[in-house]
C-alpha cells in the first residue's frame, strides 16, 4: 500500500463516452415503481442487451475493501455489519483484508471485525496480507525500507505465516487467502519487504505447504507487474502450493496489465485486483465527502473507481478488493470534521460499489452479453448463477437510455433493478418484465443493476410492492443434518474450469421443493481420477469417489426456491467431466 497525503494523488482521468437515445416502443406490460406485471412473449421488442449463458467466462470470488492496517481501531461490530450485510442499506462485500502484523501481540486488533465478517455476511473471505516480517528475519533488520528476507529464515516466516492462520482459527476465523507478501516492488519507509519473482517462486515451492489451512497468494504487486507472479506459475511445484494471484492498480492501466493474464487462466489461478485507492476530487482537503450529491465525488467514483470495477470483470479477473472500507473517500464515513462524513455513514461511493458487490455474489460467473447500437455507450457486464441473471451497467454518457430491453435465454419470474447516480443511492427502479425480456430506463451519469431470476412468471401476475429485505441475521451453529429429504426435489448445475491437470467446479444447489432445508448433505460421485485438493462452502470427505459434502454454519438453510453456492478444487488424470449422481439428503437431483 502506497500512503499519500490527499493533496498528492495525481488528478483522475475522465473518460466519456456518448449513448445516441431513440425513443422505443418497448412491448412490455404495465408497470408500478415496486413491481412487475407480465405481458405475453409475443409483443417481444428488438432487445437492446442480449445475455448468452452459453458462453461462460470467469467465476466471481467477491468484492470487498481492507480493514485499518496499522493500529487498534477496527470497524465496530456495527460497521462490518453495514459493510458484509445484505439487508437494506448495506453493502454486500464478500471479501474483507486484513493485515497481518509481523507482531503477534497485534494480531488481536481485527478480531472482532473478522469475526462479525464470518458471521454475518454471506460466504465471506478473508484475506491476510503481510507488509512485512519480523525485522530481525530481514539483512535491514528494520520494519520499514524494504529489505530481503534472509534466507535461512524462509522457514521461520513461513511458520510465521503459519502462526497467524492457526491463531485466527482459534478465535473461530479461517483465513481464506494469505498473501506472501504485500507490494514486494515498492520499498517505502514505512513496513514493507523487497523479494524478486524468483525468489517469491522459491519461497512457496519450498515452504508453501507448511502453512495450513489457507490458500497461498503471490504477488500483490504495486502494477499487477507479471514478473512477480510468471516465475510461480511456471514452475509445478510451487504452483501447486498457491490458491491465486493478486496484484495491485496502482498504474496498471498505463503499464498495459488491467487485462487478462493467460498464464493463470491456463493454470487455473483465478486472479484478483486486492488494492487500489483514489480520491484526488477534492484536491485541497475540503469537507465534500459527506455531501451525497457532490459532483466532483460523484465523477470520480462513476469515471475512475467504477470504470476500472467494470475494466477488471472483463480482464476476467474474479475479484476486486478497494483500499479502506470506513475513510472519508471510501464505503463508510471515518468522520473525520475536515472531510464532512459521519462515522460509520453509508457513502456515495459505498452505494455505487454495492451495485456489484450485493447482487454478483461468489460463485456467480460472467457470462457474454452483446449490445444494440442503441446500446453501444453503456459498459455492461453480465454474470449468472444460483438460479439469477445479473447485469450491471455503467452509463457514463450524458445522455439516458430509455426503455432499455434485456433479453435472456430463459423465462423470468421476478425482477428488481437498482440504480446509483449523483442523485439516487441504490434506489429501486421501475422494470417491466415479458417472457424473457425486462425493460427499464438507464439514466445519465450511473451506475445501475438488474437482477432476473430465472423462470416462467405466472400469466397472472400483478405489480406487487417490492419485499423489503431484512438484515442478514447472525447465523447459529450448523444444524445437524438429520437425513430427511426436503418436500418435492432439488436441482443441481456445476461450472467447471479445467486446465491440463486440474479443475475448479462450482456447484449450485437449488431448493425446488416446497419447504426449507434446514441443515443439509450433498452426495456425489467424482469422475475417475479426480482427486478434492481443496473445497469451500462445505465439508468434503472422501476426497475422491463417493463424496459427501456437509453444509458449514453459514449456509445450512436453503429455503424453498433458494440456492446456494458450493465448489473446490481437483486434481485429475485427463478427465475432467463434472461429478454425477447428485443427492440431497438422500432425495435424487435433477
């Protein structure tokens, strides 16, 4: 992380494109503010947004933001609560880093943070990320100014690394990603550590496995520099000991790497934006940031922050992580005077980055989505998972987009659609919905979100208000799964990335019945050859042949017509077809 006074971060860039708006008759049912009303197929109108589930790209991890790094002022229970939460007027993030502290008597400092994030949000990672280990394991013997890892103490720090994973799983918190080091390019004075590609490559291929229960990430580096990352992912055994790549955005536009990186893909590394941080709109300082409508703020987070969420989806990368979640440019106000937010306040910026982060949830994947000339100056992405077809759009143009239509494959059985501009913060919005079509309006200068579930709408439908959704409650302890089968069936979908010798799938179970499940197992048969080398969302055992994969706290309900989210990782011999022979609780899925 590179710190900078406001008053020096270079100005941000703007970039505008123009929408030529025609006025469409849109063939679409009547509609209320709150609700839909459907229309029969055959008045269908010339889509404007054509979604194809038939060509998948990356799956999504999440989106989140970091935790303080140095010191003991972490979010109160309260504020991660508004940040993970799902219900209204939080902000959905899915991923939340921490520091990890060369200093263990510091490790205590997030523990309440983390702990809420775990427990609260829905299917939450953590990831650690160190600036720097122990001074006296560094040729400085110094925190800060960069500085090498001896090494005959490569051992030593992975033990560290080590450590603080087994720590947080005594206070019932599992790390899910732990960095090996934060921008090991940038040398400043204050924690931070120098290593080289190659040196990065030997550290995880000779001591990756000796820190457990976590998945290892290389490099975070100030550019996304692939240089740091190519050395591992070229060498086999050091491969093998890490989960994913991540870097940072610091220039990385300019350097040519916001975009896809092959080599992970081709190795099945999902990769992962874990930092960034912008806010040159206020230029002197000034108390803007608490103003919902400033405009400087408003172009500053559509033009730069949302821009590079959108750039970064279609570079197929699976996550985007922002700097501070609570600061008086970010999510939640610090309530700083000389900024003007309010401490723990919900922030323009939070509202605009949670048109991804509370609809596109881990496991969804993107999916194509082809544009109208009508069209052509919105910056669309799509993604599809757990039984719903997202799209969030950016118009950044001056001009709206009226009687927008979207077209999916499939029938649509509900719809809502939010939107985020200067003057609107994630409001719903109308949508008018047939067959397989939703119409809405995109205004001028936002940010706007549209989820279809997937389905067949009742011929007699009527706008209805829309339900208001409730806080994520704090989830007890795993039910017991008691071997009964749900009322009616389940269905079950995998998406399966798979390279030369391994595969991700993530898999979708479904809730088609007409009661709740309330604690739940999931059995089924591994293609021959494959081998579970990590799993999430569930427990797995055996690792190959018949598996059983058991609900954890999180998501042990799955309630009638809900979906969750489960997958790992594998090993195969040449054989990469999805597992077969899906039941839940004894019942067979579709």
């Amino acid at each position: 992380m590179r710190l900078a006074h406001p008053d020096d971060v270079p100005s941000s860039r703007r970039r505008r494109g123009a929408v030529a708006v025609t006025v469409l008759a849109a063939a679409t049912s009547l509609v209320t503010v709150a609700g839909i009303l459907t229309a029969p197929p055959l008045l269908a109108a010339t889509p404007d947004l054509t979604v194809d589930t038939a060509t998948p790209y990356q799956t999504i991890d999440g989106f989140g933001a970091a935790t303080p790094i140095w010191g003991s002022d972490h979010w109160t229970t309260a504020e991660t609560q508004t940040l993970v939460g799902l219900g209204p007027g939080q902000l959905g993030l899915s991923i939340v880093r921490t520091g990890l502290s060369p200093e263990s008597s510091e490790w205590s400092y997030a523990v309440n943070s983390l702990r809420t994030a775990k427990s609260y949000g829905s299917d939450v990672k953590i990831l650690a990320s160190p600036w720097t280990a122990p001074a006296h394991f560094k040729t400085n013997n110094s925190r800060t100014n960069g500085g090498k890892l001896k090494p005959d103490y490569y051992d030593d720090y992975a033990a560290h690394l080590d450590s603080y994973v087994q720590y947080m799983k005594g206070q019932g918190i599992t790390v899910d990603v732990t960095s090996v080091q934060n921008e090991p390019d940038w040398h400043p004075d204050y924690d931070s550590m120098d290593w080289t590609g190659t040196e990065l490559r030997d550290f995880v291929r000779d001591h990756g496995d000796k820190v457990r229960d976590t998945r290892l990430m290389v490099a975070e580096s100030l550019r996304f520099n692939r240089a740091y990352t190519d050395s591992t992912l070229q060498d086999a055994a050091a491969r093998n000991n890490i989960g994913y790549v991540g870097g940072h955005l610091y220039d990385t536009e300019n350097s040519g790497n916001l975009s896809p990186y092959p080599l992970a893909a081709q190795h099945g590394k999902n990769q992962w934006m874990t930092e960034w941080n912008l806010h040159a709109a206020d230029g002197s300082g000034s108390a803007i940031w608490g103003d919902p409508s400033n405009t400087a703020v408003w172009n500053e987070t559509l033009d730069d922050i949302m821009r590079t969420v959108h750039k970064s989806m279609e570079a197929n990368w699976s996550a985007y992580v922002w700097w501070y979640g609570r600061r008086f440019y970010s999510f939640i106000g610090d309530g700083e005077a000389q900024y003007g937010t309010t401490k723990g306040a919900v922030l323009k910026r939070g509202h605009a980055f949670s048109q991804y982060a509370k609809h596109v949830r881990p496991g969804d994947r993107r999916v194509a989505v082809s544009k109208s000339t009508r069209a052509s100056g919105l910056e669309v992405t799509a993604y599809r998972g757990r039984g719903k077809v997202v799209l969030v759009l950016l118009n950044r143009s001056n001009n709206p987009v009226d009687d927008a239509v979207v077209q999916v494959p499939h029938g649509i059985s509900a719809a809502s659609y939010t939107v985020t501009s200067r003057t609107l913060s994630a409001q719903s919005q109308a949508v008018a919905v047939s067959g397989g079509q939703a119409t809405v309006d995109v205004p001028a200068r936002s940010i706007a979100t549209i989820t279809l579930d997937e389905g067949s709408a009742s011929p007699t439908a009527s706008p209805t208000a829309s339900p208001t959704p409730t806080a994520s409650p704090t989830p007890t302890a795993s039910p017991t799964p008691t071997g009964s089968a749900p009322t009616g069936t389940c269905r079950v979908t995998n998406a399966v990335n798979a390279w030369n010798n391994g595969l991700v799938d993530n898999i979708t179970i479904t809730n088609t019945g007409t009661s709740a499940v309330n604690g739940w197992t999931l059995r089924f048969n591994l293609a021959a050859g494959q081998t579970i080398t990590s799993g999430w969302s569930a427990t797995y055992s055996p690792t190959s042949g018949q598996v059983t994969a058991t609900n954890v706290s999180y998501n042990a309900a799955i309630p009638a017509g809900g979906s969750i989210t489960i997958g790992f990782q594998a090993s195969h011999s040449g054989n990469a077809a999805p597992p077969s022979g899906f039941t839940l609780n004894g019942v067979a899925c579709s």
